[in-house]
C-alpha cells in the first residue's frame, strides 16, 4: 500500500511538471508540426545552465535571467533548424541529437569548469527568488496521504500554474489559423506549399516555439535540485517521447498525462528495485535503475508499433503512423 | 530469445563489475619544488596510450589524486607546471604485494620532458585520427546499407558497435581468447545479433508496414533499451579489451601500439572486401539495386526479403568488428557506441547520404577532425570536435562534400 501512495505521490512532484512542460514543447515539434527532433534535452540543458548561469555568475535578476535564457534557446533553434528544415526528416533528428550531445560534452568538460561546473554541475543558489515568495507555512506540509516539505509544494505549485498557462496557450494557438497551418505540414506539405503556406517559416516557428517552452521547463527543472549534466543526456529525449506517445501526440494534455503516468511507474519500478536489493535479488539500487530504463526502452517500441496514438489520441489524426 | 543469449553471455562480466575495489585503481602524488616546498596549481594528468584518462590539479599542499582509472596497464603521469612538462611512466599490477593506488613524489627539480615539436604531435595524431576514420568508416557503411534497405536512420546501430566491443571483452579478457580469434569470434556474434534483430524486430515492422518515423522511433526505444541493458550487465566502468600486448612501433615521430596497425590493415581489408562485393558480387549488385529502386528489383527476380536480411547480417557484423577495433584504440565502455554513432551520422552527412566512397572519405574527415582537435580543445570535448564539423557541413553544403546539388527531401 505504501508503495502505491509512494507512486501515486510523483503525479505532482515538480520533476513531473518539468518533463511535462518539456514534453509540451517537443509535442509542437513532433505531435503536431511533425519535426522529428530528438535533442529536445538539448533545450531543457540550455535553459537550466542558461538561467543558473544568468543568475549566479552573471547576477541578473531573474526576470531577466529568464528573458536571456529564452533568447538563447529561440537563437540555439534557429541555429539547428535555418539549414536542416529543408532537409528529409532524417537530417533534423541527426542534428538535434547530435547538437544536444555537444552542449552535454560542452557543459560536463572540464575547460569550463569555472562556469558550467563541470561534471558536478552548479550548486543551487539560485532559486532564492521563488523559494523566497513561498506562501506556504514552513516545515513539512501534510496533503491527503502524502507530506511535502514546504519549499517542495511551492516549487510544485508554481511549475504547474505554468504547465497549465503554458496548456491553455497552445490549445489556443493550435486552433488558430497559425495551429491549423502546422497541422497541414505535418499531413501533408506540399499541399500547404500550393496553397501559398510559407512552410519554413512555419516550421522554424514551430521548432523555436517548442525549443523555448523546453528552456523553460530547464529553468523549471533545476529550481527544486542541483544542476547536473548528466541529467541532460539523450535518454532524457527519450523519456519524453515515451511520454508523449503514451499519453497521445498531437493532444494538448497528452504530454501532461504521460509525464504523470511514465513517473509514477518510474516510482513504483524503483520501489521494486529496492525491494529486489533489500531480498538480495541485485547488487545495487543503481544497477536495477538501469533495468527499469530497458523497461521504458521497450515500452516506447511497443507504443509507437501498438498504440501509436497512446491514450488520449486520435489514430486517424497521426501522420506518423501513415503507409 | 537473443536477450537471454547475451544475459547469459555477459553474466560474468556483471558479476566482475560488482567486485568490490574494482573500480579504485589509480595514482596519488605530491608536487614539490627544489626546496621540497608544495607545488601549488599544477596540472596533473594521466594518460594511457596517449590519450588523457584523467585530470588534477595539485592542492595548497601539492597534493593530487587521480583515481578510477580503468584497472592495470602502463600509464604516464603528465605534470604541467611554471611552463615546464615533467613525465613519468608508472605501471600499475595486479598482484598481492602492490595497492590499486599508487603514490609518486615529484619535483620540479627533476629535468623537464623533452616537449614534442607541434609537427610531431600533428603526425601522432593523424595516425591516430585516420585509425579513427577507417573503424568509424566500417560501421558506418552499415548504417548507410540498411538505410539504403530498410528505408530508415537506425538510431540502434551505435548499440551493435557496443554490443561488438563488449563481446571483444568477453572473448579476449574473460574467456582469455587471443586478440585475432575474440575479434573474429565478436564478429560472428555480431553478425548474428544483425541476424535477430532483422529476424525478430524489423521484419515484422515491416511486414506491418509501418511507417519511417515509426521505425525512427522505435530504434531509439530498441537503442535506450539495450544500452541501459549493457550499463546493467557491464556496468559504468570502462576497461581495456584485452591484456595483450603486441608493443608499440615507432614510424618517424609516430609511435603507436602494434595493434593500431593492425587495425588499420585489417579495417581496409574490409572495406576494399565490401566496397569489391557491391560492386562485382552478385548480392552485392542485388543490394545497390534494392536500395534504387526496392520496387523494380522484386520485380526482376530479386528477392528483397533475402537481400534485406543478408544486409542486417553484414551490418551487425561490421558493426561488431567495428567496436572490437574500437575497444582496442581507446577502451570498452557501454555508450561507446553511441558516442560513435553521432560520430557516424557526421561522416554519413559530410560524405552525401547515400553515397558510399562518400561514406568512407567523411569518416576519415571526421577521424582526423577529433584526433587533431584534441591538440587544441580539451580531450573531454573530444567528439565536439567531430561533431561541430556535421553542423558546420549542413549550414554551408547540405548534400554533403559529394552528394549531387539536388533537392534532398
């Protein structure tokens, strides 16, 4: 039983929210405008360095720590989509990976230690600005089964009145003419070509709209924690997609249920890990996390072959799945 | 059914990992001056084969530590101070009367190394770089026929390098193989893990007929699934392929180990050997029409079911030889292959997707490219190197140094 509420806590921890809102970003990539961008962890480390760096070193205050980080990652999209948008589909999923595996080696090398830390990555003395304005009373905060500590609610409660700002924004934008616009490119790009649609433009767009809102679940991600860089590797790419397919691309709340869903398994798989160690079954909880990634690994090849709409999808709107 | 063959495979190899005090082998050392005062601020390296395996500086004390290193073998202790390089070569052994961590004092009143010129160490590394070029060609040529095939980037193909190397490891360091025989035998395995892969995986896929992004995306989950399944069975560390040593030959200011020759003679072997069956043998001439036109080659009598598979065979083969190449250059971890997939994709754009002499001289761009940079930029950066090269290649010339100016998409 307490394993189940253990779990069942992680639908509202601000890592969830994080990924949520990064998976947003990545479903305007792929569910609806149908780039293939597989660096969107890429994204997500340029806005945690971006903003801790701004903050700490840099002493912006931080509405413009957040102002500069977003500048970043629209000019890092414009870098990676001005030459591939053109190219088949292979190319831009070649590059995104291969852009966000520079800025992880860029950011874990020791060169440049004195800024990015790096690979131990940045101490948190940065999120003073939001643990500051923590409404909540101090200590640890009791809510139905599970308790929080005060700064960990708050922290949450701020990352999801994003999440759901960030939610109502693109369902709006995605009825608009503009959405309408991305959703012929993804169906069918010649089309929109002869009905005079600007399709580069759309897609870069798109790709620098998606890549923005993924800097900002950076920033998100690293205010309850350290900043790590290995965090940023490619398997969190992958998470994301396993999200979003779970939960249904091309829906606005798709990417939210599946980041809930995909961490409260992570959670109960982990509390199977550490029972399977405690019975001497593995040498180690690290070892059997490793396990539960060729879990996610696997189920991310069952959903996109099986169920490639996921939950909330619609089969007939996936032009992915398309002969 | 293959993930039980390699559960069973690699169960030793887990079990080693999990020995305790395995991974603390190392060096521990003081920097002292003439008047045996600390050294403080200098830069202390260690390097293995002239690559750099890990980095310090020395405290207020002048002390430095360096541990983790990747277990026995010959290593050079690099000390950077006041403009000075001063080296020692240490070799650490596993025997019962000496510790894992060795210590060393030194003082920068010993005579300074002899500093190779800039023209000697561009010489090192354009061996090393074009040693590089020709493993990352072998696998690469894979990728690009079962792109030509199967229609699809397979973003698991790093993990069949992988799985090349740690099979190496498994033939030559545990079951004591000679270099020659584990290579050849990694090979076999990883033809046969082509094999089931294309049996068991992407054949049904494309019965199903599913669509490009579809098999994108599931060799991404197929690619997170075994690289987390070799990081369980092989663990974080990285160890040397085998014990063997064949010495080192020195060619003018290049000295490199035997085997990087090997290597070499052994890498163009195979490709001339793939490169005359494409285009004389008569599956080969089968394969280059599949991948033109999958639809006119069924119909002359080419059965392209057979053709596919014998391909996936080749590719995990080649991949396989590839990574065992690999393990011997640097060292076997469980992400080496994905770190030279990206390796790959640079060498595949910078050539022109889809065409093969293109292939092998964007390799060999982009082996040389990451040796040579690392005189500059810092080894931990290293694939940077490689890399900024496939981005830079896009921005300015998107069909690749000899892909035709046409619209590619």
């Amino acid at each position: 039983m307490d394993w189940i509420l253990n779990s069942l806590r992680e639908i509202i921890t601000p890592t969830t929210a994080a990924y949520a809102l990064a998976a947003i970003g990545l479903n305007i990539h792929f569910g609806f405008t149908g780039l293939v961008n597989f660096g969107q962890a890429g994204f997500v480390a340029i806005g945690g360095y971006g903003f801790a760096i701004s903050v700490t070193q840099l002493g912006l205050s931080w509405p413009l720590a957040i102002a500069v980080t977003l500048l970043l990652a629209v000019g890092y999209a414009l870098l990676l989509g001005i030459p591939t948008l053109r190219l088949r589909a292979d190319y831009l999923a070649i590059v995104t990976i291969a852009c966000a595996e520079i800025i992880r080696f860029t950011l874990n090398s020791s060169a440049f230690a004195s800024v990015t830390g790096g690979a131990n990555g940045l101490y948190n003395d940065y999120s003073g600005w939001i643990t500051g304005a923590n409404p909540y009373p101090q200590g640890l905060v009791h809510l139905g089964p599970w308790t929080f500590t005060s700064t960990d609610l708050w922290i949450a409660t701020v990352d999801w009145a994003v999440v759901a700002v960030v939610a109502v924004g693109v369902f709006l934008l995605i009825r608009s003419p503009w959405g309408l616009v991305l959703k012929g490119i993804r169906e069918d790009e010649h089309a929109m070509l002869s009905l005079g649609k600007n399709v580069n433009l759309h897609k870069l767009q798109a790709l620098v709209m998606g890549g923005a809102i993924g800097a900002l679940a950076g920033i998100l991600y690293v205010q309850p924690t350290s900043v790590q860089p290995f965090d940023f590797a490619s398997r969190m790419t992958f998470n994301m997609y396993t999200m979003l397919i779970l939960g249904g691309a091309a829906t606005v709340f798709g990417p939210i249920l599946g980041s809930m869903i995909f961490w409260v398994v992570m959670r109960f798989t982990d509390e199977l890990v550490n029972a399977g160690v405690d019975a001497g079954l593995l040498d180690n909880a690290t070892q059997g996390s490793q396990l539960r990634f060729v879990l996610v690994g696997a189920a991310l090849v069952l959903l996109v072959v099986f169920r490639p709409q996921g939950i909330l999808g619609n089969r007939t709107e996936l032009s992915f799945d398309a002969k | 059914m293959a993930l039980a063959l390699l559960l069973a495979v690699l169960a030793p190899a887990g079990a080693a990992h999990a020995a305790p005090g395995d991974d603390q082998w190392g060096f521990r050392g003081l920097v002292r001056d003439g008047e045996r005062k600390p050294v403080t601020g200098a830069a202390v390296a260690v390097e293995s084969d002239g690559e750099v395996v890990g980095t310090d500086v020395t405290d207020a004390r002048g002390r430095w530590e360096i541990l983790g290193l990747a277990g026995p073998g010959t290593y050079t202790v690099v000390v950077k101070t006041g403009g000075k390089t001063y080296e020692v070569e240490k070799e650490l052994v596993r025997s019962g009367t000496t510790l894992p961590v060795q210590n060393l004092v030194m003082s920068t009143s010993d005579a300074p190394a002899v500093q190779a010129s800039l023209g000697d160490k561009l010489a090192q590394r354009a061996v090393s770089g074009l040693n590089l070029g020709l493993l990352i060609a072998i696998a690469a040529i894979g990728l690009s026929l079962v792109f030509g095939t199967s229609r699809f980037t397979n973003f698991a193909h790093g993990e069949n390098v992988t799985f090349g190397g740690i099979m190496g490891y498994v033939f030559a360091s545990l079951a004591h193989l000679p270099l020659l025989l584990a290579a050849a035998a990694a090979t076999v395995a990883g033809a046969a893990f082509g094999y089931l892969q294309d049996l068991g995986f992407w054949r049904p896929l494309r019965r199903k007929g599913v669509s490009l992004v579809t098999l994108m995306i599931a060799s991404i989950g197929a690619a997170l699934a075994l690289r987390s399944l070799f990081q369980f069975l092989y663990g974080n560390g990285t160890r040397s392929l085998t014990r063997e040593d064949w010495g080192t030959v020195r060619l003018g200011p290049v000295v490199m180990p035997a085997t990087s020759y090997v290597a070499m003679g052994i890498s163009v072997a195979v490709l001339v050997a793939v490169g005359v069956w494409l285009k004389r043998g008569r599956i080969g001439k089968a394969t280059r029409a599949v991948a033109n036109n999958p639809a006119l080659a069924g119909a002359s009598g080419i059965d392209v079911d057979r053709v596919t598979r014998i391909v996936w065979v080749l590719s995990g083969g080649l991949a396989a030889l590839s990574g065992v190449l690999l393990g011997v250059f640097n060292q076997v971890s469980y992400d080496m292959g994905f770190n030279l997939l990206l390796l790959m994709f640079a060498a595949v754009i910078l050539g022109g997707l889809g065409t093969a002499f293109g292939t092998l001289a964007g390799a060999i761009v982009v082996g040389l490219c990451t040796e040579i940079l690392v005189l500059w930029i810092p080894a931990d950066m290293k694939y940077v190197g490689g890399l900024a090269v496939l981005v830079a290649v896009l921005l300015v010339r998107p069909q690749g140094l000899f892909g035709r100016q046409a619209r590619i998409g």
